[in-house]
C-alpha cells in the first residue's frame, strides 16, 4: 500500500512539474504571439492539443465505467462523440478558419451583423460550457478523493484550488505544448492497463482485438459471450444488446452529442490557430486518429472491467466473496463513499445482483435458461465513474500502473477544464466586455476581468459539483445538448444559407437553447438543485421517451424551424454579407488569423 | 469567377452528400436501425451491429474525413484555390 502511494505521488506530482515547466518554456519563448500558437506546430501535433483539450473526464473517467454497465447502450458516447468530427471537418471548420476570426462569437457577429446576436451566441457559449465543467469537476473530485484518501467533498475542493491554479497559470500561455504532454500521458495511462488486462482474459495484447476474442481460461468462450451469460444470470441486462431508453432515444442521444460536438466552441477555437482551410480539413482527421485511439480502447476497458468486477465477487456460481477477505482496492473505494456494501441476509458474503428488493425473487435467466434465485443486492452504490481508475486494482495490475492511471484521469480533466474557462473567460472579457460594453477597455483590464470570470465560473461549477446532477458523462451530455441546440445550427446555416438574417439566427438560438433547458431543468430541477424539478425525472413523462440527455436533438431541430419560419417573414441577409459568405466557401487568399 | 466559384462550391456539396450519407449509414444505420438482424452475424466474438456502434463507426469516421480532404485538396488545385 505504501508503494502504491509513493508511485501515485511520483506520477501525478511528475507529470504536474512536466506541465509547468512545459507552460513556463512555451512562455518564454513566445511572449510576442498570444494567440496564434505559432507556425511550427504540425497537424499531428494539433490533433493531440485537441484531442487532449476534447478528452476530459467524462471520456477518461467516466466513458468505459458508462460502457461497462450499459453495455451496447454506451455505444451512444462512442459514436457521438467521435462522429462530430466529420460534421466539423466538412461542415464547419474549413470555412470558419477562411474566415480567420478568433472566437466563436465573434464569427457570430461578422455573420449576423448584430451585437445582439454576439450577445446571445456568448450567453449559449456560457450555459453550454459551464455545465460541461461540472461534469470534469466531479471528474477531478473523484480522481482526487482516491489519490488523497479523502472523502469526495474534500477531493473536490482540492480539485478547485489545483484547476483556478493550472488555468490561471499555466492556462493561458503556452498552451498547446502542455496539452501534447497531457495528450501522450492520457493515452499511455489509458491505454497499459488496457493491453495488460487484455493479455490477462484472452491472450490477446491489442484490446480491440481482446474484446472479440476467445477467453484464456482454457473455456474457449468468447469473452463477451461469457459477459452475457454472467451478467444476465445476476438479472442484469444482457450486455452485448442491452438498449438505452429504446431506439429513438439512442438515435437522439447519438445526434446531440455528434452536433453537440461539433458545436462546443473550446473545439472550434482550435481551428483558428491552424496555418491554412487545407490544415482544418486535415486537423479534424489527425485529431480523430488521436481521440479513436482512446475511443476504440475504451469498449473493451468497459467490458472487460464489468467481467472482472463480477468474477472478483461471485468467482463461480454461488461463491460469492467473503466481505471479510475482500480486496485492498474494494476497501479502499469504500472509504471514499463511492462504493458501499450493506450485508442484507447477514452471511458476512457479498451479493452482487440486479434485485433491488429486500426478497429474494426467482428469475429465468435471458441468456442461459436456468431458473436463478436472486438474493437482495448487497452492493448499495457502485459508483460507475469509479470503475477506469478501480479497473487496474481490481485486475491486481502493478502499482506503478494504478499510479498511471491517477496521473493520466487528472491530466484529461485538467487539460479540458483549463480549455472550457479559457473559452468561458475570453467570451466574456473579449466578446462580451471589450466587444459590446466597454470596447475601449484596456488589455490589462480584458485579462483581469478574464481571471476574474474564470474564479467565479470555478466555483459556480464547483458549487454544482457537491450536488452531482449525474455522472460525470451524464453531466457532460447536458452540455453537448445545449451546445447542440444553440451553436451549430447558427454556424451551419451561417454558412450553408446565405440568405440567413441575423433575427432569424436570433431566434433560431434562443428557442433552441431555451426548449432544450426547459426540458432539461424540468425534468433534472433547476439549474440541477435536486428538488426543484416540477416534472419528476423519469421515463413515462418524457416527450416520446427522449431522455433530457438526448434532447439538443430536438432543440437543434426547433433551431433550424424557427430560423428558417423567421427568414420567411423577415427577408433576406443584406447583399455584402451574402457576399462574405460566398468568399467564406472558397479556400484562396485566406487571411492569416487575425484579431480585428 | 463567379461561375468557377460556384461549380467548386457544387462539387463540394456533392462530396460532403456522399459522406455524410455514409457516416449516417455506418453509425445510425449499422450500428443502431438494423442492429438486430446484423447482430445474428458474428465477426469473432462480436456481434456485427454491436462490432459497428462500438468499433466499425470509428473507423469508417476516421476513413471519411481523410477520403474528403484528399478529394478537398484536388479539388482546390483544380480551382486554384489553394492557398
């Protein structure tokens, strides 16, 4: 046990100093360009910053523990969040670099000529990002309630102090070098475990492989044929098929993150610092390659985490774990409240099933057939974020491996925390500020009111973070749904319609956004305070079974209408903007970033 | 240049169509509408509709947006557009 925390120590205070120092080098060198990251960054290069700025917690932390209890059902994370990068490559981000402005509203502004659409696009860009925050603050408390020893409240606070220091820092200079490191220490923290444990089930070191290959028990199974049967003899949902809220809520679900990825401005941004349209284009793929190689991994980290987890309990069939000779890393999940046990019929051995009732219930199972007794679940919260940083303990991996794992969870949600304030505090102080109210406001003031902005944007999300709305991939889901219903459509048609006006963007963005929220707080409460939902969070009230989580499908669909229903009556964008459209749409002469 | 801008802008439509018809075909078509019947299909020890909403999306992803910007890329020096 002390090796494992001397390791964690080594890990995390390592790669800590390794950003720092990165931040601090890349400042000295380039004090005379802030925005543009300079020429010398290749598309690979790139395609690391963002795949490090996009990866956060959720997908670190959180995507294979969503996985490994939903099963297919968690296929909506996997395609979603790697599909919008096609939208973004062909729909999005070639012509918003031609247009060569520097933030998300600003591009807004020059579109739709107005500054009240700036005002608005800043408003969605808020709501969108601050909740996608939560979701790497719960990231962040988990991560360091574990490492710490403390408990989840305590991690969290940690977790503020350690992300206000980072961003105000380390977050504002130098920041693609830092996120390169932070790329490369993800993706081995992510991946070793994953290539160990997949050598351990099935002899097979490549985890995509692992996934569909036969178990090395000597059974000759297929491992996820094994999965079924061990999970549906418990009562769970079979987990190759296992659905999420049925079809329509997948393909929602699906599409909101996809649009919803598409649209986060800390995204986009990225793209204006690349050289040419040609290495948008090429940008997109290089970050995909990146972002697929955790995302391609994280199926079989899933599956193979929920086998282990059940076969550590219940080994064989009715031999079930003694609580008393439980293992070191179950106990030490314990004392952070994530994970708890209740021993319900009072045999001192742990039951792990899907009956949430004081009685046993007789079930027939889906899989294999058999009549099972199922005794009452005795594992009363297995946190699902738990299980990536659990996973490497739980297949009683080396220490410096666990170590890894820590060092790597908190980079994820550093890195994406420290883009989303960077995105929060530059809307506000560039766009808001400096382009609306006060346009004669100095630089010293626009970069104090930044960190201002970032201090409260922090607490508020940490605030937020104490009263969990979900796990931390649920929260993040919000987020893609909001920015999903607001940004997108307001970009896309900004540049596929150039007869688009400013009030019929206007509108398009408010309904959408506020039809999303709406739906959201009404079912998750407002502004997520449990208890202040008026319709209560559950399937039977939902509009067609679509989840709140999957609901900037539909909000993205009022966008679009009521822009469009709007430009009916209002007439046309005037002839220059359509005009800067059509020069948008073809590469030549591209104008180097600029700040007006 | 009026006239060349917009037959560049009519190619470009009609690439980001066929990619976009196959990104809607790989991900919500094989990996969710018709993952029943691909489900009976093993490849290994997948499931095919499960191999595709967990796996074969992400590469076919990956595929799509190197094919378009390759096809992006001639078309620019076609127009002269590149920069």
């Amino acid at each position: 046990m002390e090796e494992l925390k001397l390791y964690t120590y080594i890990a995390v205070f390592g790669t800590f100093g390794v950003y720092f120092a990165i931040a601090w080098w890349a400042r000295a060198g380039t004090t005379s360009d802030f925005y543009v990251a300079g020429g010398g960054i290749t598309p690979l290069q790139n395609g690391m910053a963002i795949g490090a700025d996009w990866m956060s917690a959720a997908s670190f932390i959180s995507m294979a523990g969503l996985i490994a209890f939903l099963g297919y059902g968690g296929s909506v994370f996997l395609m979603g969040w790697t599909g919008g990068y096609v939208l973004l490559a062909m729909l999005l981000a070639p012509y918003m670099r031609k247009h060569g402005k520097f933030t998300v509203p600003e591009f807004i502004f020059d579109r739709y000529y107005s500054k009240t659409a700036r005002i608005v696009a800043v408003a969605c860009l808020i709501i969108a990002s601050l909740t996608y925050i939560i979701g790497q603050m719960k990231g962040v408390g988990v991560a360091f309630s574990r490492f710490l020893e403390v408990d989840y409240d305590n991690g969290l606070y940690i977790g503020m102090f350690v992300v206000w220091v980072y961003a105000v820092l380390g977050g504002m200079k130098g920041i693609t070098y830092t996120q390169i490191a932070q790329y490369v220490v993800m993706i081995f923290a992510y991946t070793i475990p994953a290539v160990f444990i997949s050598l351990q089930l099935t002899g097979n070191p490549i985890p995509q492989l692992g996934l569909g290959s036969t178990l090395a028990d000597g059974s000759g199974m297929y491992l996820l044929d094994k999965l079924d049967l061990v999970v549906t003899d418990l009562g769970f949902k079979e987990y190759t098929t296992a659905n999420l809220g049925g079809t329509l809520n997948m393909f929602a679900y699906t599409i909101s993150l996809m649009i919803g990825t598409a649209g986060l401005p800390h995204v986009i941004m990225r793209f204006f610092t690349v050289p040419s349209v040609q290495a948008a284009r090429s940008s997109a793929g290089y970050a995909l390659v990146c972002i697929a190689l955790l995302y391609t991994v994280a199926p079989a980290v899933g599956a193979m985490a929920r086998l282990n987890l059940m076969n550590t309990i219940e080994p064989a069939a009715g031999q079930n774990l003694e609580y008393a000779e439980r293992p070191q890393w179950f106990k030490d999940w314990e004392k952070t409240g994530l994970l708890k046990y209740e021993d319900k019929n009072g045999d001192g051995k742990i039951q792990y099933t899907s009956n949430k009732t004081d009685q046993p219930v007789t079930i027939t199972s889906a899989v294999s057939g058999k009549e099972i007794i199922l005794l009452p679940n005795e594992m009363v919260k297995v946190d699902r974020d738990i299980m990536v940083l659990a996973n490497p303990a739980i297949a009683n991996l080396p220490n410096w491996v666990i170590a890894l794992v820590a060092a790597g969870g908190l980079a994820a949600a550093l890195s994406t925390a420290a883009g989303l304030l960077l995105a929060i505090s530059s809307s506000i102080s560039h766009d808001l500020m400096k382009g609306v109210l006060t346009p004669d406001m100095s630089e010293k003031n626009e970069l104090l009111a930044g960190r201002v902005v970032m201090t409260i944007a922090i607490m508020v999300s940490g605030y937020l973070g104490l009263n969990p709305p979900g796990f931390a991939a649920g929260t993040v889901a919000l987020a893609f749904g909001l920015a999903a219903s607001s940004i997108f459509p307001a970009l896309m048609m900004g540049i596929f319609s150039k007869k688009m006006s400013g009030p019929a963007a206007i509108a398009g963005m408010c309904s959408g956004i506020g039809i999303t929220m709406l739906y959201v707080f009404q079912h998750k409460g407002i502004m997520f305070i449990p208890g202040t939902s008026f319709l209560g969070d559950m399937g039977p009230n939902w509009f067609f079974g679509i989840s709140p989580n999957a609901f900037g499908a539909v909000g993205a669909i009022v966008n679009f209408a009521v822009a469009f229903a709007v430009l009916k009556f209002t007439g046309p964008a005037p002839a220059h903007i359509q005009a800067m459209v059509e020069n948008m749409r073809v590469p030549g002469n591209v104008s180097a970033a600029h700040d007006h | 240049m009026e006239n060349k801008d917009t037959s560049y802008w009519q190619e470009n439509l009609r690439l980001i169509f066929i990619c976009l018809a196959i990104w809607f075909f790989v991900s919500f078509g094989l990996g969710l509408l018709l993952v029943e019947p691909l489900n009976t299909i093993k490849l290994g020890g997948y499931k095919l509709g499960f191999w595709f909403a967990q796996q074969g999306s992400i590469y076919s992803f990956l595929g799509l947006i190197f094919w378009y910007g390759a096809k992006m890329n001639k078309l620019d020096k076609k127009y002269h557009a590149e920069d």
